[in-house]
C-alpha cells in the first residue's frame, strides 16, 4: 500500500520530468504537443539566459546546430547538403514539409479520407480523358497539317519537357507547398490547350504541347504526391491509384466522344472545351485543400510554425531567387532538356517522303545535343549544388533499379504503341470509336484489376514478387502484339494482348514507385518519385524517337515498293485518314498499305520485345522493403538514407549464381559495413568507417558555457 510520502514523492517526480520534457522541447524549437503561455515563454528564454545558452532557430537544420554562448562570438554554422556545399534554403524546405504533415492531419478522419479520395477521382477523370482523346485529336490535327508522321516528334518534345518539369515541381513542391503548385500547373494547363486549339501549323501546335505538359505533369505528380502525403505505405498503392479509377468509364465513352465530336473537322474546338472542364474536374480538390489549410490555420502548432522564418522573409527576394536558382539546378535542367531535344527530335525529322539526313539543319543539333552531355556531366559533378541526380541516393539498387525500369516502362509502351491507333484504323479496318476504345484497352484493365491488387498488397505488404511477374506479363503481351499486328483477323488477337498487357501494368508500374518510396523517408520522397518520372519521361522520349525513326524511314520505302504511284504513297504516308477515306477495305491499294504498316509494326514490337530482358533484370534488383503503416521510413540509422533491413531472397538468389558464372565476382564473398554486421545486408560490399555524412553532423554539436562540463549532443 502506498504512503502519503510515496504519492508525494510520484508526483513530484512526473512534474519534474514534464518540466524537463517542456524545457527540452523548448531548447530544441519543436514544441510539439507542449503549448506555453506567454508567461511561461519568457520564464524559460530567462532561464537558459542565466544558464549562458540560447534557443536554436527552429528553422534551423537539426544536424548543423551549435547553441553558443550568450556574449554572442560564435554563430550558428551554415547548413550543408551532402555535398559539403551550403543549402540554406534547408530550413524553409522542413518548414513547408512539416506544415504539409499538420494539414494532413487535418483530414486525418475516415470521411475526410473518402471526400479526399473522391476529390482525387475527379481530377483524375478530367485529365485522363482529356489525355485519352487530346492522343486521337493530335493525330487528326498533324493529318490535317499533312504532317501526320510526325506524331512521335511531338512527343518526344512533349517527353523532354516533362522529364525536367518533373524535377522542377518535386523541388518546388517542398518549398512552396502542394496546393499553390497544383494550381499553377493548371494555369500552365489552360494556357497550352489554348494555344493548341488555336494553332495553324505544327510550330505553333508543338509550342502549345510544350505548356500543356508543363501543367499536365504538374499536374500528376503533385497528386500523386498530395495521395502519398495521406497514405501509410500499406495504403500508398490503392491511393495512388485512385486517380487512374477514371480509366473503367473513359475507356468506354472516349469512343463516343471522340466520334460524336468529329476531329477530322472539329478539333480546334474539341481542344479548346478542355480549358474550362478541366479546371472544374480540379476544383473540389482546391477546396479539400483550402479546408485543410483553414483547419490547420487555427492550431497551436500551425501558429508556432509561423513564428519560424523562412529564408525569404530573413533575407530578401533577390537572395531568395539566388538561392532557388541554384536550389532548382536550373542550369543543369536547361542543358538536360537542350541535349535531349537536339539529340532526339532529329530522329523523327529525317526519315518521309524526303530523306534529309545530309541537311545540316539536322546534323547540326545532332551535333550539338551529343557535344552536350559531357558539358552536362561535368557541370553537374563540379559544380552543381544540387545535382539532378542525387548521387547519395541513386548509388542504392532501391533506387537505381528502379528508375531503370521507369525508363523502360515508357520506352517499351512507344515502341509497341506509338503508332497503333492509326495500325487500328489502317491496317485493321477499325472505326473510330472502336479504335479509340482498344487503344486504351490496357489501362482499363489495368484500372479494373488495379483496387483489388491494392487491396491485397495492404495484407501482404511486399511489392517485388509482383513486380517480377508483371514484367514477365509484359513481354508476353509484346509477343502477342508482335503476332496479332494487322489484317481483320488481327481484331481479337490485338485485344487479348492488350488485355494481358494492362494485367501487367498493374503489377509493376505504380507498384515500382511505391516500392523506392518504402525505402527512404519523408523528406526525400518527393525527390525519388521525381527521378522515377523524369526517368519515364526520358524513356517516352527516346522510345517516341526510337519508334519516330522506324517509321518515318522504313513506311514510305516501303509502300513506294508496294504502291506504283508515289502520289497515292506519299498520302498513304503522309495523311492515312485521307486515305482510308478514299480507299475502301480490300482494294489493291488499301490490301498494299495493310503490309507495309504491318511491315513497320512488326519491326517496332520486335524491339519493344528485345527490351523486356533488360526490364526484367531491373526488377530482380529492386530491393523488397516491407510496406508498414508509416508515411515514409522515419528511423534510419545515422548517415542512412535508405533502408537496407530487408529479406531478398530473389536478389541473394540471383547474387549466388552470379558469383558462379561472373569471374569477377567468382569466390568473393561479400563485406560487411560494420563490425556488428551479421544482421546487414550481404550485397552492402562497401566498407567504410565512418560515413561522410556522419563526419559531417558530428562537426556540430550543443554545447554548454565553459564554465560546464557536459555535453548536449543532438
């Protein structure tokens, strides 16, 4: 039984550990759940003044922070990255990052989540249809232009845009927020379809492109981003796919549409409706987010955080702009996005009815897009603050692997599909609206299987075997397509293929994302799902160039072979839906296009199929992180940033009979990290003693007046 002392004795003893924990977290500038009165404020700050400390700067980074003494000589050191350069805006990033956790919270509810992810569906029911038919209207409108072939021009410009947009909006995203950046994204958006629906040539319709995507990979990957932000990893797959849910309904309608609203002659104005739906299929999520924002406003931790300074309001505009020019790595993405156009856009422009490889007007940036990428390469590692590709993360086969199979994903979809729509209409004699239908095929049906695989994944928590086995699928859909390529008997066989090829997007194409999201932590999420979609877009870039060139220099060589007359040859080539038109199923002409676009298919699948080998090595060395019902990985080691405490057996497996076969690695065992090294990893084969990063946060330290003799390290 306890005595009156005893009690007495409790709880002074829980006071003072409450006192301690409120002055700890006071020192420390992350309050949490501890809110103090004024009073109580300035009797602390008095406090530590007598105890010759300060306060840390909550804004300062927690791994570069000396607390001096209180005759003020010493300051607080300048943040580094892990490039031993100054990242000073650091502490603005953290500031916008824990910001968007407290506006999180806000909806952390049941019903909040069902309004969230409803909201997430409409947004993704208007760009995805948009999407569906702005592909068939881009057609329509190069025919009309009697560019039709250069459809793969177009996207590879719409890629190499979207591949350094994707950098820009991840690093953005953690400087001014989700919300302000979604919204510009639909500015960029409008703007583009605009200029698009109102364009008279090809020059003005690919500039349109060029904003258009600008907003609609924005668009994407700040959802995407915004879904990852609510969910635990358990969860991050069927949020994420919640906005592709749309594809079971515009698979089906987008025929109608696209037939209802006759492209051949309307697409200007077909275009231009999709600046005003568009918007309005967003502005359920805006007002999520604003009621967020408002909720979150009037919280206690929200009004502490606005106490903290960003590196705007403490050193001015141009500083700011200083700061985030280098922060963006403009100058690498300006030199990114130049050498990938000129290498890759020529590609596409030298083939067709005049061959014009020896016109230096494409020799010339061929040139000039290969003389870039050693420029390239050595501004980034000599002098780039922030590098496009962060080397601290992309050197882990979490990583890396994974943006191999995100380049592959794209290049092997334009391969085998760049171009199918118009093998539909040709080469199988399908409608329009039955075109428009099987082109999508696949995403429906990836969508259809998609909540079910999310579901399951929730219970058992490991991607990597699905992983392998949907990049498995893929190369059969590939042979399936490569079989079934034209011709009326073509019609079924093309659907299967496509059927089984959405089954396997299901298994590996959002499921790879989330699986290099599970290895690091919140605050470098955004910066892996950004290279993950750069790398995709790369991949549709060179896979539209790739695909571009086959066409463009084997279809018209192949149809003058077929057809007499160069006249009926170069309409053929050059505007196929004229020539449908004009000439009916089963005549000598129409019989003599169906093999010289069955010709170019073939070609084109082969080399989508000669890919999926590569695609399938990348997924065995994917890492197989357990999905837990955290955000991100919060507790990595110090000097870790991704998450090695795994079972593998596929990768041990695979690492086991190479040993065998590579004489390299013949009868070399593996080396630990550490001394204590039996439960790490056996392919970490790097030793060192202490990791750069570690030297570099034990340089700062807490310290207390001369006059004491301990430490406080943090």
């Amino acid at each position: 039984m306890s005595t009156e002392g005893d009690d007495s004795f409790i709880i002074d003893t829980i006071k003072m550990a409450s006192e301690l924990r409120t002055r700890e977290e006071f020192v420390l500038g992350h309050p949490g759940d501890v809110a103090l009165d004024k009073a109580e404020h300035e009797r602390m700050e008095e406090e530590l003044e007598e105890e010759g400390l300060q306060k840390v700067n909550p804004a300062s980074p927690s791994n570069a922070i000396e607390i001096t003494e209180s005759d003020g000589e010493k300051q607080f050191p300048e943040e580094l990255n892990e490039y031993g350069l100054p990242d000073r805006l650091g502490a603005s990033r953290r500031l916008i990052i824990r910001r968007s956790e407290l506006m999180a919270a806000q909806y952390d509810a049941w019903p909040y989540r069902l309004l969230l992810l409803f909201c997430a569906f409409l947004c993704g029911y208007g760009y995805g249809l948009d999407g569906n038919i702005r592909y068939i209207y881009t057609s329509y409108v190069l025919s009309s232009f009697g560019e039709h072939s250069l459809i793969s021009t177009i996207n590879v410009i719409n890629a190499v845009i979207s591949a350094a947009a994707q950098i820009f909006y991840a690093r953005l995203s953690d400087l001014f927020g989700r919300l302000w950046l979604f919204i510009t994204a639909i500015i960029f958006y409008a703007m583009g379809t605009i200029i698009q629906s109102q364009s008279y040539d090809i020059e003005r319709y690919a500039a349109g492109s060029i904003f258009y995507n600008l907003g609609y990979v924005g668009i994407i990957l700040v959802l995407l981003l915004i879904m990852s932000d609510f969910s635990s990893l358990k969860w991050r797959l069927l949020y994420q796919f919640v906005p592709t849910w749309p594809f079971i309904i515009n698979t089906w309608i987008s025929g109608n549409v696209t037939s209802a609203a006759n492209p051949q002659k309307n697409w200007s104005w077909d275009i231009a409706m999709w600046t005003f739906i568009f918007p309005l299929s967003c502005l359920p999520l805006i007002c999520c987010m604003l009621h967020m924002w408002y909720k979150a406003s009037k919280t206690e931790e929200w009004k502490l955080l606005n106490e903290e300074k960003t590196y705007f309001q403490t050193h001015g505009l141009i500083s700011y702009l200083r700061e985030l020019f280098w922060r963006l790595d403009s100058i690498g993405l300006f030199i990114l996005a130049i050498s990938l156009g000129c290498l890759l856009v020529p590609l596409t422009l030298a083939g067709g009815v005049n061959g014009k490889w020896r016109n230096p007007h494409l020799i010339g940036p061929i040139c000039l897009g290969g003389a870039l990428i050693p420029v390239l390469l050595l501004y980034e590692l000599k002098w780039a603050r922030e590098p496009i590709l962060p080397w601290r993360l992309i050197k882990d086969r979490a990583v890396w692997s994974a943006m191999g199979i995100s380049f592959l994903i794209d290049f092997i979809f334009y391969m085998a599909a760049d171009y199918l729509y118009t093998v539909l209409i040709v080469a199988v004699d399908e409608s329009v609206e039955s075109a428009t239908r099987i082109s999508s095929l696949s995403s429906f049906v990836s969508t259809v299987f998609s909540p079910l695989f999310s579901l399951y994944i929730t219970r058992c928590t490991r991607l990597k075997p699905y992983i392998i086995a949907g990049c498995g699928i893929w190369m059969l859909a590939m042979g399936l397509l490569y079989h079934f390529r034209g011709g009326k008997d073509s019609h079924s066989g093309i659907i299967g293929g496509l059927c089984v090829w959405g089954v396997g997007t299901t298994l590996f194409t959002y499921p790879v994302n989330v699986s290099v999201q599970s290895a690091v932590s919140h605050e470098n999420m955004a910066t892996v799902t950004a290279l993950n979609y750069t790398l995709y877009r790369i991949g549709s870039a060179v896979g539209s160039a790739v695909s571009g060139s086959v066409w463009t220099q084997t279809l018209y060589r192949d149809l003058l072979k077929r057809i007499s007359d160069p006249k009926i040859a170069a309409l053929a080539y050059e505007s196929p839906y004229d020539f449908v038109a004009a000439y009916a199923w089963g005549t000598p002409y129409r019989d003599a296009a169906v093999e010289s676009y069955r010709y170019v298919q073939r070609l084109l699948t082969i080399i989508a199929i000669v890919f999926c080998a590569p695609l399938m090595f990348f997924s065995l060395c994917l890492r197989n992180s357990k999905l837990t019902d955290e955000i991100a990985h919060e507790n990595l080691k110090e000097g870790e940033v991704i998450d090695r405490e795994e079972e593998d057996p596929v990768f041990e497996w695979m690492m086991r009979h190479a040993r065998k076969v590579i004489p390299g690695l013949r009868n070399k065992e593996p080396e630990v990290t550490s001394e204590e090294g039996p439960d790490i990893e056996s392919d970490s084969v790097e030793q060192k003693t202490e990791s750069e990063f570690k030297k570099l946060k034990s340089r700062f330290r807490w310290k207390k007046s001369p006059e004491q003799t301990e430490e406080i390290t943090y």
